[in-house]
C-alpha cells in the first residue's frame, strides 16, 4: 500500500542510516521465539499483546519487561540473560534479510555514506550482517552503550542517541539524514535525533504511518525506488 503522503519528495538525503532487525535482517521471528522459550524456561506465560509491546525494544528493557509482566522483576538480569543468548544462537543458525533490504543496501553503497543505527548488541548486528554479505558496505554500527571514561553515553531508541551519533559520524546534519525502521519506537528515536525516515513493513495505524515521510511495505517498493532515482548523482548536491 502505497503511502500518499509522500513529504520526501524534493528532497534528497546525504546519508541513509539503518535500523537492523526487522528492517535489514528478517529477525523478529527469532526475538519471539527467544522470548518465547525465555518464558517456557521459566515457567511463565506471556500476557496478550506482549509481541507487539516488545517490538523493538531494547533487549535489557525487553528482559525487564518480561519479569514484569510476569510480577517476577528479581529475574530481570537472569531472563535478559537466557533471551541474548536464546537470540544468539537462532541468529547465528539462520541469518535471513528483508524482502529488498540487499539489493537496497547495495544500490545506495558507494552513492552516499551508510550506517546502521541498532538497538541490538554490536556483536549481534556485526555477525548477521557479515553472514548477510552486507557489513562491508556500511562505515558506521551504532548501539547503545554505558558511559566509559572518554566517551558518551549512547542510550537505547527511543531516546535519539543512536541515531543521532550515526548521522554525526557519517558527516551529515541530522535533517540531512535519512532513517529507515520498521518499528515505532524506532521511528520516535529517529525523529527525536532529528531525522527524517522512511517506514517499512507491515503498515500501522494511520497516525502512526503519518510520522514517516514515506511507508512501505518492504525496500524493493516501486515507489520507493522512484524517489531514490529522483535523487541527484554524487557530487551533484548543494
């Protein structure tokens, strides 16, 4: 479906910054089944609705919300534990990527700076990127970490921090800079930072959607791919 409000139009980014799961790598599917045998594991069952409420959020939240919602928050380091490593392992056995996302990635490499912008742990994004064949064309992977002497703090989406420190580190103003998620938290981050951002997969809420520039419903859209050959050639921008 197609999004009519396309407010991207005339405009052109100088850098795309990613969000990984769910946009890149196809690997929602393993969050739920590592959230779901987390539960098993300790016995629980999850309330109606926690899929949707744990989408792309970050997995230390997401283990605390699990042991929350289970009323067991002294299990919120032992079950964020288990979920990573469940995750772990069923990412490693099966990296798969979006409909479009390779070809996608490939088409914009060398045109203009790329990173990716992840809620995940740098090993994680790192090691399904590289098994994806695509790690090598992106200059930057930003993930949230805790302050260390020398260096900031870079807080989990929603806050702004990753996608923020992304478009910094690939030389763009953040109103310069593209993001692309398929999550509403992740859109909230984007926005926060300052950028503006297109939303794949399945469409959400009219209210939702309207806070992209531009939904679609996977990176090989033909309006997507459109507006990406509107885009004026390298060296060509003001």
């Amino acid at each position: 479906m197609t999004d009519t409000t396309h407010t991207l139009t005339g405009w052109s980014p100088e850098a795309v910054v990613f969000d990984c799961d769910g946009t890149l790598m196809d690997t929602e599917s393993h969050w739920q089944d590592a959230r779901n045998q987390v539960f098993r594991d300790f016995g629980i069952r999850p309330a109606p609705g926690f899929a949707e409420r744990a989408k792309g959020v970050h997995y230390v939240d997401c283990g605390r919300l699990m042991a929350q919602e289970a009323d067991k928050p002294e299990l919120a380091a032992e079950m964020t534990g288990s979920l990573l490593h469940h995750f772990m392992v069923q990412v490693a056995e099966d990296p798969v990527t979006m409909p479009g996302a390779a070809d996608f990635v490939r088409r914009l490499s060398g045109r203009l700076p790329l990173a990716v912008a992840s809620n995940c742990p740098l090993q994680v994004v790192e090691s399904s990127l590289d098994r994806a064949g695509l790690l090598g064309h992106f200059e930057h992977i930003v993930v949230p970490s805790e302050e260390s002497p020398g260096h900031e703090t870079v807080r989990p989406k929603p806050w702004p921090d990753v996608y923020a420190r992304a478009a910094r580190l690939c030389g763009a103003a953040p109103r310069r800079a593209l993001a692309v998620e398929d999550s509403m938290t992740g859109i909230e981050s984007a926005l926060r930072a300052g950028l503006r951002v297109v939303g794949v997969g399945p469409r959400p809420r009219p209210e939702d959607a309207a806070r992209a520039g531009l939904w679609v419903s996977a990176l090989n859209a033909p309006e997507l791919s459109a507006w990406v050959d509107s885009w004026p050639a390298p060296g060509a921008r003001e």
